[in-house]
C-alpha cells in the first residue's frame, strides 16, 4: 500500500466516506484516525493506552501493517492526505460562494 492511498476496503474507508452520522457532529473515521495515531504513538514508545489494548485491531479497521512506528507515519500521511484535499474542497466551495454573491450583484 501507498503511504497516501487508501484502502477502499477497510472499515475506515467506510466510515471516512459514510454520508449519514447518525446524529453525531463529527465523522467516525476522521475521529478514530486522530484517536489511533493517538495510541500508536503511545504503544510506540512502550506504553499501552489502556489495560485492553491491542493492535491487531487497528491493522485490521485501517488495512496498514508494519511496525508501531511505521504505522504511525503511515496514519499521520493519511491524515495530512485527507487535510490537503479537504482544504482543497473549502477553497473551491469558497470560490463558487464568491462567484455567486458576485453574480447575484450583477443581476441587482
């Protein structure tokens, strides 16, 4: 797997690209992608987030393997990917805002 690509059949991707939250404020795979590099980063450096933990389970939503410290570049790419084209998204959602106020002031 590319660093910056995504596994399209991953729980993750589902979650990433699900329409309906079912009432909740946030987006379930961006949530669980700041809370896994969150305890990665901890279980890299030797200390495990809580008495339960495991990895296998992180493998397996996110389709990544490695090392805990390859994983945990690999997520941050991923979320740096995911930030860059949501930033892209604003600007051109922006864009046309603009584009619309301008056209509505025109036709005035």
């Amino acid at each position: 797997m590319n660093k910056n690509q995504l596994n399209e059949n991953t729980q993750f991707f589902l979650d990433l690209t699900d329409e309906k939250n079912n009432d909740r404020n946030y987006n379930l795979g961006l949530w669980n992608l700041a809370l896994s590099i969150r305890d990665l980063s901890l279980y890299s450096k030797g200390l495990r987030p809580h008495r339960h933990w495991r990895i296998t389970p992180l493998k397996r939503y996110f389709g990544i393997s490695g090392s805990a410290e390859t994983m945990v570049e690999t997520l941050k790419n991923i979320e740096k990917h995911i930030e860059t084209k949501m930033m892209n998204v604003n600007r051109v959602t922006n864009s046309i805002k603009k584009m619309q106020i301008k056209a509505g002031k025109e036709t005035e």
